[in-house]
C-alpha cells in the first residue's frame, strides 16, 4: 500500500520518521513531511521538515494550546499543501496524517490538515492518532478529547494507538515513548508492507493489496492495530495451531487499543517464509477472528518475509465502542469538567466536548 506520510507536532514528526525508515517494501512510502510550530523539535528529523505559524509564535511552538495549533495550521494550510508537492503523487493509495492527540500543534493541527487534504486530493486521508496514558495530565486527556472528536470527523478513519498499550514497565518517559514508535513503524510497516513486499521471487499466495485495507477501514470512524509473533516451524503443517495463536495473542493482548475486541470488521495478514504459512491455519484463523469479533467481514492474506518467525498482524475498523475508547473519553470529558456518558462514542457528537473548529 502506498502512502504518504505526514508527521504533525513533536511527537508526529518522530512517528513519521520512524514509519519511512521501516519501509518493508521499500517504496510503500512516497514521501515524509513533518510539520510543527517548533524549529528546535524539527531540526533533529531525518525526513522534510516544514515549519509552520512563524509569524505567530515564531518557531518556538504553540505551549500546548491546541486552539492555536489549529489556528496556525488554518493560516498557512496552503503553505504545508505546497511542500507535499511530489510527495502525494498519483502512485498514491492514501495519505496517512500522524499527530500524538495530546499536545499542541500535533492535536490541534492535525484535524485541520486533515480537512484539507480530503478537500484536495481524490485519495482516503487516514489519521495515526496516539492517545496519552492515564498518567499524562488533564491538558493532554482534554487536548485529545477534543481533538479526537474532531479528527475522527474530518479524516476518513482514526488509527488509534493508546500510550499505555505497548510501553513496558520500568521504561522511563523518554524510553517509552522511542519504543513505542519502534513498535508502531514494526506494525504498521508491516501493513503498509501487504502487497507491496516481495521475498526474493516469492509472492504471497494469497495478496492482501490496498483495496482490502481501504476496505476494512471504510466500516467506521475509529480503528486499531494488533500484532504478535512466534517461532515457526519447518513443517507447514505444525503451524497451523500457531498460526492460531499468534492471532489470538495479536487481538487479545497485542492491539494498539487494549480490550478491542468489538469490531465492524478486520483485516488478518500473516507474515513469514511462504514455505511455513499454513492455509489451514489462516482460514482457521480467520473464523476464529469472525466469531470473537462478532462480524461476517473478515479479510486475509498472506506476507513474504524472510524470518524464522511467524507473525499475525490484525487491523480492526470500526471499533469505536472499545472499553477503552470509552475510559479515554470519560478522562477527557472529566478534565473538561463535562459529566460522564454512558454511551463513549456520544462524545464524539456531543456539544458537552467542544470541537476545536
């Protein structure tokens, strides 16, 4: 699948950089652009860097104040669209905003561009949004709940990643987070991977392309990610239960959403030597997926990688009444001093949580 990538804010320009410099396929990415209110926070990147709002707060960033970041970003909208010139080419089967939803420019910015770029371009503009933990402070739960309500308006589907999910205990702040962002380039290179990649002059035997993940996204507004890997054998048929397990595994306790286990529909890729991918164990795999997830609307497919490994990767659209997505929503609504609801995904329609535009 081939995108583009845009990373908005300190915390997206990292993920952006880390996403293009896990490029399986080697050309899924098109081109990488990171975007912020900050000089400092652009000048380490690796990738194109643009910054934006200078005449407002002159490159020393937006302080967290998401009403600004969208502010700017409305202002010089036109200027970021003029620096993807060449990046977004007709090649392209999506473009992917990337933002962490709690701070400033990246939560405020990213809901605006994403209007933008689906005024523009003729492709799905898909969102990478990174919630805060629970232990990030109000300004961050209320930057994201705001931010997400919007964001999931104006960009075709929202993929969450929650901070908690994948940082490991005993990591500090700085060390969660750059492992974080090496677990989310793994995974979703490895979906960006799915029709592009080729082991050696092996394809996959049965192709995953981008109209499967298109496909699986257009079911709702919210989506997540789980991933998880074993050692494989040599023996394609002793797979088969492993196959089986490793999706559980990548559903069940390796999802960039934790408890995502309700879902319009699903994508399942499984990833290995072709030698060792069991079809047995895929279609078993799949109707497992089918009945846990409780819909009809489960695609699959295989991807060629040369590994010892076998790894399940599973991409969930339409997850927007996840436990978790309901807990995050609750967190906002009380640092926005709104009461709590029963239903989360009201609050991405109620007026008690403010749009940002």
């Amino acid at each position: 699948m081939k995108v583009a990538l845009i990373g908005v804010g300190q915390a997206g320009g990292k993920l952006a950089e880390a996403l293009a410099s896990h490029d399986l396929a080697r050309d899924a990415v098109t081109g990488a652009l990171a975007v912020n209110t900050a000089r400092a926070d652009l000048q380490p990147l690796r990738i194109d860097t643009h910054l934006v709002g200078e005449a407002q707060v002159n490159g020393h960033g937006v302080g967290g104040d998401n009403e600004l970041g969208a502010e700017v970003m409305t202002d010089d909208a036109t200027e970021v669209l003029d620096a993807l010139d060449g990046r977004v080419t007709s090649r392209c089967d999506a473009i992917f905003l990337v933002a962490a939803l709690g701070g400033g420019t990246g939560s405020g910015g990213a809901p605006v561009l994403a209007r933008e770029l689906a005024r523009v371009y003729d492709v799905p503009v898909y969102a990478l949004g990174v919630l805060p933990g629970r232990d990030e402070g109000a300004l961050y739960q209320r930057n994201a709940g705001r931010s997400l309500k919007t964001l999931a308006r104006e960009a075709d589907a929202t993929l969450l990643v929650d901070n908690d999910a994948w940082r490991e205990s005993g990591e500090s702040v700085d060390e969660g987070f750059e492992a974080i962002n090496d677990r989310i380039a793994q995974r979703v290179g490895l979906l960006l991977a799915a029709g592009e990649y080729e082991a050696g002059d092996v394809t996959a035997e049965s192709v995953v392309d981008s109209s499967e993940v298109i496909n699986t996204l257009r079911t709702g507004r919210l989506a997540a990610i789980g991933y998880a890997s074993a050692a494989g054998s040599d023996e394609t048929a002793e797979n088969l239960n492993a196959i089986t397990a490793v999706t559980r595994n990548a559903l069940l306790t390796g999802t960039s959403l934790p408890d995502a286990t309700d879902a319009a529909s699903a994508l399942l890729i499984i990833a290995g030597k072709p030698e060792q991918i069991s079809r047995k164990g895929v279609e078993a795999a799949r109707s497992w997926l089918s009945e846990e997830l409780g819909t009809m609307e489960v695609r699959g497919g295989d991807l060629p990688v040369d590994s010892d490994r076998l790894a399940a990767l599973v991409l969930l659209g339409g997850v927007e009444r996840s436990p978790r997505v309901q807990e995050f929503f609750e967190r906002a609504a009380a640092a926005s001093e709104t009461p709590e609801r029963d239903d989360p995904t009201e609050s991405m329609t109620s007026e008690k949580l403010d749009d940002l535009f």
